[in-house]
C-alpha cells in the first residue's frame, strides 16, 4: 500500500476510536442540563463546552476543538440560523445538529439551517413525539456525523490508483444523489455552476415528503434555474432541475422522442426512499456514455449499486471528498467500489462538470 494512503488510513481509524467532542449551543440551562445527561451516558461522547448564545458558542470554539456543536435556533442575540456559518467557520470542521423545536419536517427555518451547512436536523421532544426515543436517535445521529476529518486526509486518497478514467466526452444528462449534509453541498455546487449547461438534472436527495417543495424553491433559488419536484411522465428539459418526491424514487425512460420520468414506490435494496440506485442506473441505461453521476455527502451506500449500472453501461461517477462531506458514507462506498473518476468537493465538482458540458465555469 502506498505509504501516504496508509497514513492517511490509520488516521482516520485513529479518529473514529477516540471519543467525539460535542459542544451545546443553547439558552436554556434545562435544556442544556438534559442534553448533557444524554450525551455523557454514552461512553462514545464527552462534552467540550456549553453555551448560552451563538455569539458565545463562536467565543469558545477558538479555543475549544470539538467533532460536533448542538444548535438551537430559538435563542437571544443573532439567534441560532443565522449564525451557522459563523458557527461552521470557527468550528474549524466540526459539524452543526440543530435541536429545536423549530426544526419540524417541511418547516422553511429547517431547510434554512441546512441550506446554510447544519448537517442535520432533529426537532426537540414534544407531546407524543418519539415515543421516548428521542436520547437514542440523538445519539444515532451524533455518532452517524462521526468525528471532524483530519486535514489532508483526501489528498492521498485523490491520487488512488482506484480512480478511473474521466472520459473526455461532452454530458447529455446530470444526477446528483446526496443524504446528510447535502442541501449545503448542493448549494455549494449550483453556486460554482454555469447559469446553462444545456443538459437536464435530476437530482435525489433524502428528505421526508413535506421537506420536498420547500428544497425545491429554495434549490431554484440557489441554482437560478427552475426546479421542480418530479411527477411522473414529466418531460426532462436542458438545465431544469427535477427533484425526487420524498416517497418515490425518481428514474427515467424513453417516451417517443422524449425522455420522461417514472417514478417508482417499489422497495429498493438501499432501504432508502427516495434512493440513489434507480435514478443512476436509469440516467445510465438512456444516455450511456454521456451519463455524468454525482454522489454527494450522506451517510451509508445508497447510490452505489446504481452508479455500478451507470458505469457500466460507460456513463461515468464523481464522488464528494471526505474532507468536505458533513457523512462520508455514500461518496466512500462509490469511491471503494472502484467506480468514481474523481474525489473533489463541491465547488471543484462543478467545475469538472461545466469542462464535460462545454461551458467555464463561473463564480456568482
């Protein structure tokens, strides 16, 4: 094994060994006394810091590292939302879970936080909700953001000898599949992205049903190009963005001289509905060789088995690195398989995609 791959290896395994080091951001002194019990029951965790207030919480994370900051968006001062980035920029690659009552499914404020890089969400116990689960799901989610990556890490893994070929070919078809993390990525990526590529884009992203048409109005918003949730028989358009319904997954065919979608309720063996798998196999199965997958931030390995159909049929797949990736779960799993040309964050990821449709990329 190359020796800077190996390093790279055993840090990462370092890292997933040792505790995670979180942080509570919240102004309540109950809230942050329940968190704390939660947390430090589980010997995976300890907490690094508590604070009142976001402005506090920035205070402190320059000179307390942690892997994970907890972040109400209820609170005095500049308030929880619109100090993500603040949060995110001084937390020097930690992740941000928002817990707060705001955080409901299909709420504008949680898409918000997510589109500004919280990597997930998690809204605080209510009358009947969780039904006493809620300290476990925390945990499942905490442990499922992992720790903070070690800087340099994807350099190695960059050079892998595992990468294939990007072929030179220009794209008739983009899509683009992501789970945690992936609202901030997205918008990391259409931001980079020419305002026309001239090819139609799908994209499927894990989100409940009612989250749906809010992430397609704010998506629109970002990528400046109409985005619509997906409805069967709907006709694929150059640069319009078609989003997977949150209880179907979005695939493809052939119409007469159209490309349509067709979705589909059938399980998938991902587990995941919307998933990954029957959008990437499908773009691969019409387009071939001009297919172009994406497979962003997100935990577990949806994705993987479509992208595999994708490439062989000579479409091909580029992955998000670990450095950026809030999970690297599903990028890895693609990047493992041996069947991702590059490993590049999402600013990069468009610009490899404006060279294969033809057009320079562009900051705006």
């Amino acid at each position: 094994m190359e020796p800077a791959l190996a390093r790279s290896r055993h840090l990462t395994e370092v890292s997933r060994r040792r505790r995670m080091r979180l942080m509570i951001v919240d102004d309540s002194m109950v809230a942050r006394a329940v968190l704390s019990r939660m947390i430090e029951s589980d010997p995976g965790f300890e907490i690094a810091g508590v604070a009142a207030s976001a402005e506090e919480a920035v205070h402190l994370l320059d000179r307390c590292r942690v892997d994970a900051v907890i972040l109400d968006l209820e609170m005095p001062g500049e308030g929880g939302l619109k100090s993500i980035p603040r949060i995110i920029a001084a937390a020097a690659g930690a992740k941000v879970m928002i817990v707060s009552s705001l955080a409901e499914d299909g709420a504008e404020q949680t898409v918000a936080a997510l589109a500004l890089g919280a990597a997930d969400t998690l809204p605080k116990p209510g009358t009947g909700r969780f039904n006493g689960r809620f300290s476990e799901i925390l945990l499942a989610k905490l442990r499922a953001l992992g720790p903070a990556p070690i800087p340099h890490v994807d350099e190695a893994l960059a050079r892998d000898p595992r990468l294939r070929a990007m072929p030179a070919d220009p794209i008739a078809a983009l899509g683009i599949g992501a789970s945690t993390g992936g609202i901030h990525a997205l918008n990391q990526l259409f931001a980079k992205l020419p305002a026309e590529i001239g090819v139609p884009i799908l994209v499927t992203q894990h989100l409940p049903a009612p989250f749906m048409p809010v992430f397609a109005r704010q998506l629109a918003t970002v990528a400046k190009r109409e985005a619509v949730v997906g409805e069967d028989g709907m006709r694929l358009r150059p640069d319009r963005i078609i989003v997977a319904p949150g209880d179907a997954h979005l695939a493809i065919e052939p119409e007469g001289k159209h490309i349509v979608v067709r979705l589909c309720h059938a399980p998938a063996n991902s587990g995941c509905r919307p998933s990954v798998d029957p959008m990437m196999a499908t773009l691969g199965s019409v387009y071939g060789s001009h297919a172009l997958g994406v497979v962003l931030t997100g935990m577990g390995r949806d994705g993987v088995e479509g992208a595999a159909r994708l490439v062989a049929c000579g479409g091909s797949m580029i992955a998000q690195d670990e450095a950026s990736s809030a999970v690297w779960g599903m990028p890895r799993a693609v990047f493992d398989a041996g069947l991702a040309s590059a490993l590049l964050s999402p600013d990069k990821i468009a610009r490899r995609i404006a060279a294969r449709t033809g057009e320079p990329a562009t900051c705006r």
